[in-house]
C-alpha cells in the first residue's frame, strides 16, 4: 500500500511538473518561424528558403519571395542559392579527408604541396594557417581593383593563385586572425596539385555523390543550372543587379552553390560523424585562433557561445555565413542539441544577425520580434514635417525599431537624387546622430552637402571625419579642394 502510494506521488509530481514548465511544441514553434520569416518578407529584410531542425528532424521548410524577378518566378524549396563562404567548410573537410588520407599533414608548409609559391611565403605558412585564417597572406581585397577587374576574370586555380604571389606576409603566421579568402584559394590549388584531378572533381567524388547532395556543386561561368535563383541587390529600397564576379575568381572559397535540402545532409552526415574519421572531424570543430567578442575560428566555421534571454547558460554554436554578390545565407548548428538553422537567400547582404537571433530564440521556447527598420518607416514619408516626426518617435521609442547604418544612408541619397534635399540631409544627420563614432556618416554628410552647395558644412563634416580617423586620405584630399574652393 505504502509502495502504490509512492508511485502515485511520483507520477502526481510529473504531471505536475509538466503542466508548471512552459512547453513550446514543434508545430507551435514553426507557427512562429513562419509568423516571424512572413514579417521579414513583410519590412524587406529577407527573400529565399529557410530550413530549421530540432533534435535532428526538420520542424520548419519554406521558400520566400521571387527567384526570379524579370519572370515574377518565386523561390522554392527546390531552389538553389550561391552560398559564399559557407563553401569553406566543404573545401576544410577535404583536407582533413586527405590528411588522414596520409597525402597531407595540417603542419606540412605550402612549398611542400605548391613548389612553385614563393618560399619566403611558402616555407613559413602550414595548411593549419591556412585552414584558420592565420596565415598573414593579404586577403583578396588587398587588390584595389578587385572587385572592379579582377574578380570579373576567368581563372584557372593555379592562375588565381598565383596573383598573390608578389604580396608580403602581412604579420607572423599564427599569430593572429585575418580573415583571407586567398587561403582558400590556395588550399583549392593543393587539393589539386595532390589529387592530380581538378577541385570540382575531387568535391563530387569525396563528399557530394557519397552524401547524395545532387543539388549542390561548384558554380561556373559556362553552364545553365537549373533552378538557380538569380541574385539581387536590394539598395536604395529597390532590387537591382549585383556587380558581376566569375565563379573561376573565388575557388574553394566562395563559388559553391546547394539547396536547403542539400545542406541538411551535409548537416546529418556532420552529426553522424559519417564524412571523416572522430579524429579529424573533431579537428574542424577545435578553437584553434581566437576572434573578437570571444568567438573562436575552427576549420572553415566560427565557433561561438550564444546567451539567449531566460536560459541559465549559454549555448555552444558553429556557424558560417555567405555573401556573394547577389547572395546572403547562414548555416548554424547547435550539436550538443541536434538543431540547425539555414538561411539560403538571393538578395545580397540581408540581416542574417536579425534572423538567426528571431530563429534562434523561437527554437529554444523564447518570443521573436521583427522590429520595422526605420529606414522603412522615412522611406514611406512626403514631407520634411513628417520625416521630423518620424524621427522623434524614433528617439523615444528605440525598441519598436531596427536602424541599419547603410540603408538609411542610402536612403537620405536617394531623397536628394529625387529632388527632396531638405528631407534627405534630414535624414543623414539623424543617421550621424545614430552613429558618431562613424567616420563613415560624416564623409556621407560632407559629400550631401556639396551636393546640395553648402561647403562650410561639407568642410565642417570632412572635420569631423577627421577627428575619428586623422589618417584618412580621402577626407585630406577633399578638405583641401573644398578650403580651396571657398577661399577663391
């Protein structure tokens, strides 16, 4: 009798227990992921798929916006997206698949695998360096003219390689982190060089066809893709065509293309640990360089500790995100839990922070909230009178709203192009306001009101640009004109 007593309590405490705790089911939870993405599409700040798994099954997949918007054709779940450099951990994975294959050491140098790379630089940086952003070679955008000219060029691997050849280490390796797309580069050029078989071909035959990832592959300049959406711009509060980069340009570092389902498998076969060996899986996944706000950088992923409001502690996270001109995406996992969240998106550098935070929150039984950017909010006024307004509200109620530096500086260009200067010089001292210790806002203030014909305002702001970065050419050269010019 004591015993049945016993039992009962027990059960009595768990029922108890379970009605005290506030759950969140999974169907709940996609109502609000689907309730949270629909107002995203809603104040513009995302269009693509989105895919979300709980404890290793998909509680959420669906397709927003236009994959093509010449034809109106809307995204899908079968859509494929340029995924940036999300494609590092692709590339990471099969040096380590060739390292325990006994064809590479993450500590060999680079002259051992590229005999032609200049040994000043290729005795002193190992794979490892390359693998964690810690080799000291300049990043691609050393080059001036790269984003005008030379990622517009057809590469072989060994011909983009070879473009960095000239340039100086730019600090010891492994003594810190400097994010290098180039590192990549040269890691796609191994990969060949030790295979003997080109980088696309040894993806496909090492990772795509055993994970069945047939929608996923190395993007060209050459071949029709179906399904692929087309990638936007969306600047100025309209959608244009992103600057044109060859694929050949950013090899083992950026050119990969998939599918949200695609990426799920690659997710599953990290979980399961099914692509390399424990011992050099857990190699990719290691802190080996820290990075700012106490994040770490692992083999093509950023290992982070998330802190979510009304969790007792945080929360271990490997991520990546992608941009490519055209193209944003976030792939994230949480492993200790089996969750995963991607974001796969043909509009160029959206919100992912926002996104993956609303994601995020909902997947551990928290609210999400989509604040209307307030760059919307002025881009929807007539008059100087109610851009005032608009701006006060703001003020005194910041946490109805998001405030993104770039999309209200555009917007306050756009007003003065559109012959509403007093609206848009309104607009970008509220946006220097919002951000003072931006030199940035000031050298856009200096350049409106030169537009607009007042250059002691102009030079006033050129000053304060100044103040914040006394080395910046620009502002020198330009100050100087403008003193000259009102002097006369």
């Amino acid at each position: 009798m004591i015993k049945k007593t016993y039992i009962e309590w027990i059960v009595f405490f768990c029922l108890m227990t379970c009605i005290l705790i506030p759950f969140c089911s999974a169907s709940e939870k996609a109502d609000k992921i689907e309730n949270f993405m629909r107002l995203c599409l809603e104040y513009r700040l995302f269009e693509g798929t989105v895919l979300v798994s709980e404890n290793g099954k998909v509680i959420y997949h669906k397709a927003f916006g236009l994959a093509n918007r010449e034809w109106d054709a809307p995204n899908t779940r079968e859509s494929k997206y340029v995924i940036g450099s999300v494609s590092k951990q692709f590339t990471a994975m099969l040096i380590l698949q060739l390292v325990e294959e006994k064809k590479l050491e993450l500590n060999g140098k680079i002259s051992d695998y590229l005999p032609d790379f200049p040994n000043d630089k290729g005795d002193a940086v190992t794979l490892h360096h390359l693998l964690c952003h810690s080799s000291g070679i300049p990043n691609n955008q050393y080059f001036k003219n790269w984003h005008t000219e030379l990622w517009q060029r057809e590469y072989t691997t060994k011909e983009l390689v070879e473009l960095f050849y000239p340039l100086d280490l730019e600090f010891t390796p492994g003594s810190r982190f400097s994010y290098s797309n180039t590192g990549y580069y040269i890691l796609a050029a191994i990969i060949e060089q030790v295979t003997a078989k080109k980088f696309e071909a040894v993806l496909q035959e090492k990772l795509l066809k055993p994970l069945q990832m047939e929608d996923s592959g190395i993007l060209d300049s050459f071949n029709i893709l179906p399904h692929l959406a087309t990638g936007y711009m969306y600047w100025n509060f309209r959608y244009s065509k992103p600057p044109y980069c060859n694929p050949s340009s950013s090899k083992g570092a950026g050119s990969f293309y998939s599918t949200a389902d695609d990426m799920w498998k690659w997710e599953k076969a990290l979980h399961r640990r099914t692509v390399v060996s424990e011992k050099y899986q857990k190699k990719m996944f290691e802190s080996h360089i820290p990075l700012r706000g106490g994040a770490h950088y692992g083999y093509g992923v950023v290992l982070r500790e998330e802190y979510i409001t009304g969790l007792d502690g945080p929360i271990k996270s490997v991520e990546h995100t992608g941009n490519q001109p055209g193209f944003s995406c976030l792939f994230l996992r949480i492993p200790e839990d089996n969750h995963c969240i991607i974001v796969l998106s043909n509009i160029d550098h959206i919100d992912l922070r926002h996104i993956r935070g609303g994601l995020l929150n909902i997947l551990y039984g928290m609210e999400a909230e989509v604040k209307k950017p307030i760059s919307l909010v002025l881009s929807e006024c007539r008059h100087l009178d109610s851009v005032s307004k608009e701006i006060e509200d703001f003020q005194k109620n910041k946490g109805k709203y998001t405030i993104r530096r770039d999309a209200v500086n555009g917007l306050g260009f756009q007003f003065i192009n559109n012959k509403k200067s007093e609206m848009g010089l309104a607009v970008l001292e509220f946006n220097a306001q919002e951000h003072p210790r931006s030199p940035w806002v000031y050298e856009s203030l200096s350049e409106a009101y030169s537009m607009t014909g007042d250059d002691e305002k102009a030079i006033a702001n050129l000053e304060k640009l100044l103040e914040l970065d006394p080395e910046n050419a620009y502002a020198k050269t330009k100050l100087k004109e403008l003193i000259g010019k009102t002097a006369r």
